[in-house]
C-alpha cells in the first residue's frame, strides 16, 4: 500500500508539471496570488535552488510593471548592487528618496532602511520597491495577477520555482518571489577586503591608527563587521544620526564604509562626490543641500550633528582615505555567483 500511495504521489506531481507547462498555470494565478502587504516571520533558509531563483528574479525586467527595470536598475554588482546616482530612479522617470544602499554582508545589519529602523527584515524592505507608491519604484501595486502570469507562463520559471519550493504544487506567488529575492540578497557576501586580510599600505595602517584614535574617532559611528554600527548598539535605532534636515529632526541610518571606491556618491542624498567632500564636511559641520548640487551659492546650509573638535590636516584626511579604500573587495563586484544569469 506504501508502494502504491508513492507511486500515485509521482504521477500526481507529473501530471501537475505538464498542467503548467502547457498554459494551464495562468487560469490558477488569481486563485494563488497572495495580495497580503505583510509576511509572516520566515527563516529563510540556505538553499542553492531558492537563491538561483532569487538571482534570476532579481535580474528581470519582468519584476517591474512596464519592463523597465528590474532589482539590479537601483543595485548594479558593478557599484557594489548601488547605482551611481545621487538618488535612484522609478520606472515612470520619478527621482526615488534617497540614494541607493549598497548590498553586501546584510546579515550583520540591524535594519534595512536610510530613515526606517523598524525594517529589520529583508523580506520586508523587498515590499518597498516592489509595492511601492509614491514614488512608484517598480510599480507593481494593483498589477499583482499580471506580473505573476508572467512568471507563470514561463515554462523555465515554473521549473526554478518548483526546484526552490518543492514541497508546493502551486509556488509562483509573491510570498516565495520575495523569500527568492532575500535569499539571494542575503547570499552576497563581501569579506576580501585588504583590511580583512591584514594586507595595509603603510599610508593605510597610519588612516587605520587615526580612524581608532581619540583625536578623531571615526569607529564611534561606524564600528562592526561592515562599519556602520554605532558602538554599543542594540536597537536598530541606536544606528540612526542626525545629518542634515535638523529643522525636521530626521536621522539616517549610519552607511558602511566597505566598498567605498564603487558606492560614491556618498550620504543619504548623495550630495558628496568624494571621501574627501565627506572629510570636508565632517570638519566643517556643515554642507550645502540643493539637489545633490554642492556649489550653488544660494543652497541652504544645514548643520551636521557631528563637528570634529580637531582641524584635519590634508596628510590626515589622505591617510585616512587610504584606509577606507583598504575595505574595499574587488572580487565581491567581479564574483560570477552575484552576475547577471541572462548575460551569457
């Protein structure tokens, strides 16, 4: 009777697949779409065919309402997954909030958000972009059945899909999309630093000695794995500065300083073009905020809560630079495991 109950088990599976790839999955799409805006708790497990599938996804042009854009349009493996911008850009052309945050090591985040510390999953800064509505990020809002029908009608997604959730006859639904998506934004991994091998120019070793010191002590705000913990946090708040906008009181969410040399340019407006206008502005405690745009005479002035309490020399300011540039990891951008699946 095992035998049996088995074999019939197989056979319904078979007849399931050829169900769907012959059309049969889009007349069940309304049927399975989950609509929900909030997830249930999930562990998002380490599986090679769940982050395969999150990789193609995250690649696809299909992921947006009008085949603009897809996740890598704001997160290019080349900028270390940002994208150059002083802020990113919607399908419909709208400029986003911010500048784009770079993706790497995201298991060592507390949250996942410039100005929101109660993102603490990635799952849920994944709705963001892809439910989005002012601005429309990628704009699948109201569009959710049809997006998915073309997942559906995709006989090489049916088979990622049925490969990454095995256990389900029917997993092309926006709960999996997004678990693929985590799951493949949590696999990248950026650890090959010079720093993290201890390999230092001398220049480096001197901004490394300053970066710790008392004079200037730079690991204040940006201690932990990828420098951009406040010492001794252990809410995802206790990681959000003010930086400018102090007439309205918002913080930001401290960035990392691996990576640096593809991630420019820098903040959470993108209004400084080097390290060293960050340095500058550090100094001063204060830099100019009109579109990104750092030389126009009349733009507002706005106050940085941090003031270094010691002038910085130019020899300073270069050693430390080195330093910074001593975080960053040239395979992590050149890694084939985060490339592009559709580039052959």
């Amino acid at each position: 009777m095992k035998v049996i109950i088995q074999n019939l088990r197989k056979n319904i599976r078979c007849i399931l697949i050829l169900f769907i790839l012959c059309g049969g999955w889009s007349l069940l799409v309304c049927f399975t779409n989950d609509k929900s805006k909030k997830y249930p708790r999930s562990t998002i497990v380490d599986s090679t065919q769940l982050i395969e599938l999150g990789r193609y996804l995250f690649y696809d042009n299909r992921l947006s309402y009008n085949n603009t854009k897809s996740c890598a349009s704001c997160h290019d493996q080349r900028f270390a997954f940002t994208d150059g911008y002083r802020k990113s850009i919607g399908i419909y052309g709208d400029k986003l909030n911010h500048n784009s945050l770079p993706l790497f090591n995201l298991e060592s985040n507390f949250s996942f958000n410039w100005n929101e510390p109660e993102i603490i999953r990635v799952e849920d800064q994944l709705h963001i972009p892809l439910f989005n509505d002012a601005p429309k990020e990628l704009g699948l809002k109201n569009h959710e059945a049809e997006i998915l029908h073309r997942f559906c009608s995709d006989s090489s997604y049916v088979y990622l899909f049925l490969r990454a959730f095995p256990e389900k006859a029917f997993p092309i639904n926006f709960n999996n999309i997004i678990k693929s998506l985590a799951a493949f934004c949590l696999s990248i991994k950026s650890y090959n630093s010079d720093n993290d091998k201890g390999i230092l120019t001398i220049n480096a070793q001197k901004g490394k000695t300053l970066f710790y010191s008392e004079k200037y002590n730079c690991n204040n705000c940006h201690s932990g794995p990828n420098f951009n913990q406040f010492i001794g946090a252990k809410r995802p708040e206790d990681n959000f500065q003010k930086f400018g906008f102090s007439e309205t009181g918002n913080k930001f969410r401290i960035p990392s300083l691996r990576n640096l040399s593809f991630t420019s340019p820098y903040l959470h407006d993108g209004s400084a073009e080097s390290l060293l206008d960050v340095l500058n502005d550090y100094e001063n405690a204060n830099r100019y905020r009109n579109f990104g745009q750092r030389d126009v005479q009349d733009s507002s002035i706005l106050t940085i809560q941090t003031k270094l309490d010691n002038q910085m020399s130019m020899e300073d300011k270069m050693n430390i630079i080195a330093f910074l540039l001593s975080l960053n990891d040239t395979t992590f951008v050149n890694n084939p495991q985060y490339k592009n699946p559709f580039n052959y």
